[in-house]
C-alpha cells in the first residue's frame, strides 16, 4: 500500500517514544477466589477513556421463553429481533466500536448451545454457553471490538439473536429433565474520534487523514440471518455478488463451527471398523474452510478445534471454558489479489466449503457464515488488475496411516495417524488512483493428527488419546514500485491433546478420565523484510478430570488457563487463573496471578495498541491480534 518508513533507525525511534508514555493497566475480568462461576483470562477489549455513547439492542432476552401456557418439551430455536439505530450523539467516524453482553443461565441441567447475534445481515458475534451445574447460577460478560463493522452501523438496522434451547423439566425427550434457561442483555459502545470529519478513515494514499487507521468502507455477507449446515465437502455456503468497481483490498472474515457427529472433529476415524466401535463419525480429521471466487481456489481457513462446555466431560470446563468457546473468533481470508477481478462489474460467485468432511456424511456438519469487508479507493472509480498466479489446490492431499489392530473377539488396539501439508501463492496486481500495487501471498499449512485406540470387547474399557496440531504460515508481500515493500507475517498454531479413558472395574463399575491440552498461539512481524516489528499471543488452557466410579467428580480435577501478549511500544499482559476440585463439586477458582513477565509484574495494555495501530497503517488494513 503506502511507501513503508520501515528502517532500524526508525523502529528503534518508534519504540523508544511510545515507551516514554506509560501504559495504562489493563482491565481484566473481576474474578473471585473461591467461586464457581465462569472464569477467562482473557483481557477485556481495552477501552477509549472518553465517553462512549450506548445504544442498547436487548436487555434480558429469556431461551427459551417459558409462560404458564407453554407446551412442553419446549424448543425455541427461533431469531429474537431486535432493533438498531445510529447514536445520534455519535455520529461518527468512531475510534472505537464494542459490542458488550451479558449471559446468564440459572441453576439446573441445559446443554451447551450456540448464541449469534446478526445485524444488518452480518455475524457480530458468535459463541456458545456455559453448562449449567446444578447448584449454581453462572453468568459471564463478553467485549468484543466490532470496530470493521462500522460501515454497518452508519445506519438503521434490523437485528437477530438467536440462542436455541430446550426446556423439559419432565424428561419427555428422554435424556432427562433440561432445566438451564438462558438470558441474554447486549449494547453497543461507540468512541467518537475527536476532531475527525465524517468520511473516509483510511491514510493519506487513499485521501483520508495522516495518522488514522484504514477500516472497511463495506461489509457484504454470504447469507443473512442463518448458519448454513455443511455436511459433505461439495455443500457451499456461497453468495453472487456485483460489487464496486474500485475495491483495493478485500478480505472474507470465515466462521466454520464444528457441530454434532463434527463436534469433535479431532476424533474422526478414517476407518469404518474403528469409526463404529468408538462411536465417532466415519471422516477425516482435517477439516479446513476452502473460499473459492467463481470456482477458483482463494483461499483457506484453518478448523479450530473449539471445545464447548460440555466437551468430552462438562466437568473440565467448570468454572474455566475451552479456548475461544464463549466468543468464537473468525479467520481473517485475504483476497486482495482478485481484486482486479472483482472489481470488472460482472456478478461473482464467492463460497466456502469445508474438506474433509465424508461424501455421503449425515451425522456432523460445519455452521458457517463469512462477511465480505472491502476497502474502496477513494480517488478512482475503477481499479483494473489481475491474477498473475494461483498454486492453491482445490483439494488438498491427505495422507493416512491406519496401524490399528482387531482380534478376532472385537478387541482395538493401535495408532492411526493422519497428516497433510498445504503450500502455495497466490499473486495479483491492482491498478489504482495511487499506482499499482502488487499483493503476493506465501502461505503454508500443515496438520498431523495421532490418535491411540484401545478397546477390551470382553469389558468394555477403552482409550482414545488424540494429538493434534495445525500450524498456519503466512507472508503477505505488498510492493508498490515506490519504497521498500510492506511485508505482514503471521504464524499461528492450534495444538491440542484430549484423552477420552474409560477404565472398567471387577465389580462392573467404571470410570471417566479426560485430559485437555488446548492452545492458540499467534506472532505477527510487520516490516520491510529485513527491520520487523514482532507482536506475540498465547493462549493455553489445561485441564483434568476424574469421575471415579462414574458419574462421581473425584480428584484430580483440576484446570488452568494462561493468556499472554506482548507487543512493542510497551504492552504486556499476563494472567494465569486456576480451579480445583474441593470437597464436593462444583470446582472452585483457586487462584489468580497477574503480570508474570511484564514490567513490574504490571499489566499495561493500551486502548488503541500502538503496535496493531502502525502496523495495520503500513498493512493498509486492520491488523489485531487481540480481540
């Protein structure tokens, strides 16, 4: 995009005056030691100190809404609408938008369900429950930066929150009585940018203002209001669009959710035999979202391999949920080398599938959903360009190792392993009122997933330990025939371990042991390519539990959760919360450290984040790491 001003000298310079400003300390989630409601350590979306203007789209929205004449069971799967309307007092350009909501569910028994909130069309969030646990009300707060969206909330909008749920307190579905109602209360927060005129908030190559950060002038989506279902490889989620004929960047934000035979997809079984004895769905275990431009391969997103609250055991993720479970992050697809394409005025057809998926699957499905964000060239009406290469494959090579074992009495044992590996480019130029600019894509993908079976056919015991790790590798080259080019390098890795025993006892009694390794690790480098600037997150979450003999908690059950950023310009954030089993469930927070590794043992995180703020500058589009 813009010339890059990337160079030891002013990197060092950089860092050295956003130091001389102190970082606030962060906010972070109130917690209590010693209670067993929902815990995250998570930061909370640092916020602007100005005074933000609310706009309220539900308060106390009850899943389902039960009244003395509902007829039982009771399913509500239904959209809430709701409605939206621009603060008046802020009419923006906003420095900073929000979306802030509170769930609860009360005491009793509900199984984890999956909340979305639609507005104009687009997903402004997307995640799901807690369990509820039979002795107490869990309630948690979500903050999400909406900011991309902006363009959605210049005007009135319809809305939808959608949270099914069951209410069967009389067991007549026969998995015994659902008890948990869920309530839901939402707002937007918008932090006006002072001094800013209205119109466009991208730098100084586009005709905006010196200094502010570029956002998308649209947001277009694939299907409004609903998740599509995609149960085999050639289901899309697919959208035919004429778009504006001057768009110089755009990118496909991809939601692809694993549900039911898909929900744990990292226990697939390419192996009918194996599939059948360990009640898993007949698949391979990797899945990735393919985005494809009128049948062209543009790009993929990774499966990550959410766990929700009532994953493998409920009891692992009491009071501390999986990664992301409560708020589901999109991947982030970059299709600025079509842009030329896109940009003809012809109808294009733009879809995802999900691979990996069986052929003639019934029993998973991936829920997608994916918003279209384009970046408009302010000083032309048409931006001309081309793909000059594309290597992605439009299917990927799988490579599996079945060394698992059967007796002639049904007995299982022995690995099975499944591994393949992505590289390709993908290149296009864009004529623009600024020049030409050419965006090359390098990125690499590899996956392994080990899973260890065991099964005794004369008791019934049986073990399936899974490995898995997908590591994502991805260099954007941005060059302009003016300067140094612009280079974003993102790395990202989701391993993750969970073992699923069931040992069996003389007596004919058992048990239920499970254990969780699960972990989100992501570093973006901006720079020239040869001066980088590196910005670092993890997230780590361990869990343990026992139910000896089942369905009794016994020790060890116990969990932890850590979350780290660092970034230049001074921003640090560190917290590690843990919980344990007392003397009866539920589990109980034991402890929460703040710090570990930043200066002073002090959390300092500023609201706008000087390292996301320069590089999505340079990138010429939103570059975060944070939520």
């Amino acid at each position: 995009m813009k010339s890059s001003p990337f160079s030891a000298t002013a990197l060092v310079a950089a860092a050295s005056l956003f130091a001389l400003a102190a970082a606030p300390a962060v906010r972070a989630q109130q917690l209590t030691i010693g209670s067993p409601n929902v815990a995250v350590a998570d930061p909370v979306v640092p916020l602007p100190p100005t005074k933000s203007c609310v706009v309220t789209l539900y308060t106390n929205e009850s899943f389902p809404t039960v009244t003395p004449t509902s007829t039982l069971p009771l399913w509500d799967g239904s959209n809430h609408p709701f409605t939206y309307t621009p603060p008046a007092a802020c009419p923006g350009p906003w420095e900073k938008v929000v979306y802030s909501a509170d769930f609860s569910v009360n005491a009793g028994v509900a199984y984890d369900r999956t909340a979305i909130v639609w507005l104009g069309g687009a997903v402004i969030f997307l995640g799901t429950t807690e369990e509820p646990n039979q002795l107490q009300t869990a309630s948690w707060h979500i903050n999400r930066d909406i900011t991309d969206y902006s363009s959605l909330l210049t005007q009135a909008q319809s809305g939808y929150i959608n949270l099914s749920n069951w209410y069967d307190p009389n067991g007549a579905l026969g998995v015994g009585p659902l008890t948990g109602i869920y309530h839901a209360s939402a707002q937007l927060l918008f932090y006006p940018a002072p001094g800013n005129p209205q119109g466009n908030r991208n730098g100084p190559r586009n005709g905006g203002q010196a200094g502010l950060i570029p956002r998308p002038d649209q947001v277009l989506n694939l299907e409004a209001n609903s998740l599509d279902e995609l149960s085999t490889p050639s289901q899309q989620l697919a959208a035919t669009l004429t778009l504006p004929t001057n768009i110089e960047r755009a990118f496909l934000d991809v939601y692809a959710q694993n549900q039911s035979g898909e929900e744990f997809f990292f226990f697939d079984v390419a192996d009918q035999n194996v599939a059948s004895a360990f009640e898993d769905t007949y698949a391979s275990p990797y899945k990735e979202a393919e985005v494809t431009i009128d049948g062209q391969p543009a790009g993929i997103a990774p499966a990550y391999p959410w766990i929700f609250t009532g994953g493998g055991d409920p009891i692992l993720w009491q009071p501390i949920p999986g990664v992301q479970t409560l708020d589901l992050q999109p991947y982030r697809v970059d299709l600025t080398p079509f842009v030329g394409l896109l940009d003809n005025g012809k109808p294009h057809t733009i879809a995802v599938n999900v691979n990996g998926l069986d052929a003639t699957n019934s029993t998973g499905y991936f829920q997608t959903a994916a918003s279209l964000l384009l970046y408009l060239d302010h000083g032309g009406s048409r931006v001309t360009g081309q793909v000059t290469e594309d290597t992605l494959q439009a299917t990927p090579v799988v490579n599996t190792d079945d060394q698992v074992t059967t007796t002639s009495d049904g007995s299982i044992s022995g690995p099975l392993s499944v591994t393949s590996s992505r590289e390709f480019t993908i290149t296009g130029t864009a004529n623009t009122s600024h020049g030409t600019v050419t965006t090359s894509i390098h990125e690499s993908m590899s996956f392994s997933n080990v899973q260890q079976f065991t099964l005794v056919a004369s008791t019934g015991a049986n073990t399936q330990d899974a490995v898995q790790d997908t590591k994502v590798d991805k260099t954007t080259t941005i060059t302009t025939g003016r300067g140094p080019a612009v280079v974003l390098h993102e790395f990202r890795d989701y391993p993750l371990t969970f073992n699923y025993d069931v040992p069996v006892y003389p007596n004919g009694s058992f048990a239920l042991d499970t254990f969780a390794n699960q972990e989100f690790e992501q570093q973006v480098d901006i720079g020239d390519g040869w001066n980088m600037m590196t910005a670092q997150l993890d997230n780590h979450r361990l869990a343990t539990a026992t139910r000896n003999p089942y369905p009794t908690p016994a020790a060890p059950t116990n969990s932890s959760q850590s979350y780290t950023y660092s970034a230049p310009f001074g921003a640090c954030y560190s917290r590690t919360i843990t919980s344990a089993l007392g003397t009866s469930w539920p589990s109980d927070l034991t402890s929460v450290t703040d710090g570990v590794g930043c200066p002073g043992r002090v959390n300092a995180l500023s609201w706008n984040d000087e390292f996301s703020d320069l590089a999505s500058r340079e990138f010429g589009a939103t570059v975060q790491l944070l939520p």
